[in-house]
C-alpha cells in the first residue's frame, strides 16, 4: 500500500467507520508479526494424511449428486490437503502438479525442472474430493465428469500471487487433473536474464526493434519459447509502441501490452483476432503459436502492411521453422521477404552448484558425441553427487540453449528455391549459426550442465 495515497485512507475510513491512522514499517517485520499472530499450516502431507479417515470420503459412483461432491469438497481436511500440496509445488518450483487416478491407487507427481518426481500418494478413496475441490477453485462444474474442462485458479501464497492453469481429463478410473504452474515472480522476464550468448542477444535485440518483419521462436511445449518473447516484448514496451498479443491462454500479464486470450469455441481464433489487431492501430504485434496456414498467411499480411510480428512455432531447429511454414501452404517468396530471424531452444537441468563435482571424460564418451579431446582442453566435466537442497538429484534449476538463424541473402535464395531443412542447416552453419548442440556443448564445458543432458535434448 502507498503510504502517501489519501483515497485509500478515505475509503477505509468509509468502510470501516473508524479513525484510520497510518504507521510504515518495513515489509517482513509485517509478514513476521502475521505469522506470529495468525500462524500458518506447516503440517507436512505425510502428517496429514494420517489425521484423515478415507472412510469418510468413500465414492458413491457415477450418480452422487452435486451437493455430495460439494460437501466433500468443502470439508477442511481436503482443503487443508489441496492447499498444501499446492504450496509445496510452488515452493519446490515446480512448473505442474499432476493429480492421476489409477485403479487401485491416486498419484500426486510434480514436475520440477523438467523432470517427474512423485510424492506420498493419497489413499485411492480421496481422488474425488481432492479433484472436486479443485474444480470448485477453478470455477469448473463439479458435476460433469465426462468431458474435459479447462480453468484457472488465482491464490496468493506467502505474498506471492500465483496463477495456475487447470485442465481436467475423463480416464477409465476418474478425472486426471494437470496444473500449471504460473509464478510471475519465479519467471525472469528479462532480456539480460535469458543466458543467450553476447553475439544472439545483440542480434535478438536488434531484431525486435525493427519496424516490420517475422521473428519466430521455436522448440518443443516447456522450452521457454513465450518466456523468450515476454522477455523481448517488455524490453520494448515504452509508451510510444502499442503491443498487442493473442494468446492460448493468456500466461502472464504484462503492464502497458494489450492481451487477448483466443477463444477458437466462439470463433475467436489466432487468425480472427489477428484481424481484429490490423484495426487497433498496433505497432508490434504477438501471436501465441502459427498452428495452420490462415494464422500464417494473417501474419505475414500484417509484417507487409508495416507490422513487426513475433510467433512461435513446433519445429526442433531453426531451419526446420522455414520448411514448416512452406509445409502449411506459405508461399516461399513471401517467407523469403517477411522472415527476419528464427530462434530455436531447449531448456537443460543446469548442475547443483552444491554437490558439483568434476571429473574427466573419458575417450569413448567424447567420441559418442563428437568432440574432440583438444577441444576439451584439459577442462573438466561436471555432475551433481545429489544434496538436500537439489532433492538428491544432482540438478537445481535450468538454463537455455540456443540457435539463432538470421535470415541472409543466400538463405533467403535457398527459400526461394524450397531447399530442404538439411540445406539450409548448412548453409545457416557455413554463415555462422551455431546449432543447438554446439551451443550446449559450450554449457557443458562451463561447467553448467552435463553431457547426458545435452544428448537427450538436441
């Protein structure tokens, strides 16, 4: 709260009726006198899932009614459960928390990292309830059970406001549900924060600021494709540039950029919203993913009528983003004029800096991944033993990996031409481009990552 803002006072004193008087005082001194006061659940899942009776939550089939579901919804151990195994998560870092029913048994797995860790598994008998309980946050009907629902649930948890996205599947043994996890305070939307290499980031910056053209990121669903444009679209987000972004769904929110959640049910697609942003008057324009060539063939209108326009797309490398597009029906010459840049990443586990150690890699190793010991130079690998503060898996936290290619004369020439992916692979590496691999092999060398993470991933 703004100490200097009389309105709210005013309006407190309103409401409340009483004489308001205000005192400044440093933030945690606050949260520790809350604590203090009003406690918080520290109770572990373990703990309490011993003080929780499965009897009492036993399903009654396909035809319990609504209000029995919101009964067992509603009861304070499943509550005082939910919120903790969502406070966890959140505190682990993980990305998603995934509720699965099987037939015998109901798993709770988080995604930490990129990688599934499993956690105590409640008893079977509490797998409707705990997923009721979450449909009755994210404003889903409890009720239907058959199709698949999609919802959002805002909470703030120790101070932090955390968005997390819910979709819910019909298995042969219940709801499966999936949370993802949308911590903006955890995300670092932040150009310097994104690790490129020096030469990219110039390049990347250079490329957002251009007054019209394509940029596109590529690289698998969780790489950080729309972390990386969040990042490039809040460096140029000044107030004489008007952005506007559609988006499945809306991931964070940003400030001064105007944006539209897609609806493809009610005909508001990536291609009609588009259209709707040629008459907004943008300057810069983003477009969560070019899924069919309508999107495609919108968005290039809009590079040609003097708009910059940045997109993802599902390709494993930067070449492959242009073969793609040629794929779905864009006509080559107008790829050629309009695309100014691909970047393609993945995301690796970086090394526990606390239990790192090194070691030297031996020649069988090196040759199954085609360095050469020169090139190692005597310098040495590195793997996490595994610690407390990494969970025991050696791996805290990830960094990206990039390849960056820039749209030349001669690849554009190879364009033209519809030159295979391999071809102008070639061509970007003659002029250049780093790949993926050689791009993780750098981490791998400075000690960040380790081998076998950048064979899986590139």
């Amino acid at each position: 709260m703004d100490p200097f803002n009389q309105q709210i006072v005013d309006d407190l004193t309103f409401s409340l009726g009483r004489e308001i008087r205000l005192v400044v005082a440093d933030p945690d001194a606050i949260e520790a006198q809350i604590l203090f006061h009003y406690g918080e659940d520290r109770a572990s899942l373990d703990e309490l899932l011993t003080e929780i009776e499965p009897e009492d939550f036993a399903a009654q089939g396909d035809d319990i009614s609504t209000t029995d579901l919101e009964t067992m919804a509603g009861q304070t151990p499943i509550i005082r459960f939910v919120n903790l195994v969502l406070a966890q998560a959140i505190r682990d870092h993980a990305s998603d928390i995934h509720f699965e029913p099987f037939e015998t048994e109901f798993k709770i797995r988080y995604r930490i990292d990129g990688a599934l860790y499993e956690m105590t598994p409640p008893p079977r008998q509490l797998a409707l309830p705990i997923v009721s309980r979450i449909k009755v946050l994210a404003n889903l009907n409890i009720a239907e059970r058959r199709i698949a629902q999609d919802g959002r649930i805002k909470i703030t948890l120790a101070g932090r406001a955390v968005d997390l996205r819910v979709s819910t599947l019909p298995t042969q043994f219940g709801e499966s549900v999936v949370l993802r996890v949308l911590d903006q305070s955890a995300v670092q939307l932040d150009l310097a924060q994104l690790g490129l290499p020096e030469d990219i980031a110039g390049e990347f910056a250079e490329v957002i600021r251009r007054p019209n053209g394509i940029f596109v990121v590529t690289g698998p669903t969780g790489s950080g494709k729309t972390t990386s444009l969040y990042s490039g679209l809040r460096e140029i987000n000044t107030p004489d540039v008007k952005i506007l972004t559609a988006e499945d769904p809306v991931e964070y929110e940003i400030d001064g950029i105007m944006q539209v959640p897609v609806v493809p049910q009610i005909g508001l697609t990536f291609a009609a919203a588009l259209r709707s942003f040629l008459r907004q008057d943008p300057d810069v324009i983003m477009v969560g993913e070019v899924r069919d060539l309508e999107t495609a063939q919108v968005a290039i209108q809009a590079s040609l009528t003097g708009h910059l326009v940045l997109s993802t797309l599902h390709t494993n490398d930067a070449p492959g983003a242009v073969t793609r597009l040629i794929d779905m029906g864009v006509e080559p010459f107008l790829i050629a004029s309009t695309l100014e840049a691909v970047l393609a990443q993945r995301l690796v586990r970086r090394v526990c800096p606390h239990c790192r150690t090194a070691y030297q890699p031996d020649d069988e190793l090196l040759a199954g991944t085609g360095i050469k010991r020169e090139a190692v130079g005597g310098r040495p690998f590195y793997y996490g033993t595994g610690c407390p503060r990494c969970h025991r898996t050696g791996f805290l936290g990830r960094r990206g990996i990039f390849e960056w290619l820039r749209m030349t004369e001669p690849i554009r020439e190879l364009v033209l031409t519809k030159a295979p992916t391999l071809q102008l692979r070639q061509a970007a590496i003659r002029q250049g481009m780093r790949t993926l691999r050689d791009d993780g092999l750098r981490a791998v060398l400075d000690g960040e990552t380790t081998l076998e993470e950048i064979l899986k991933y590139t």
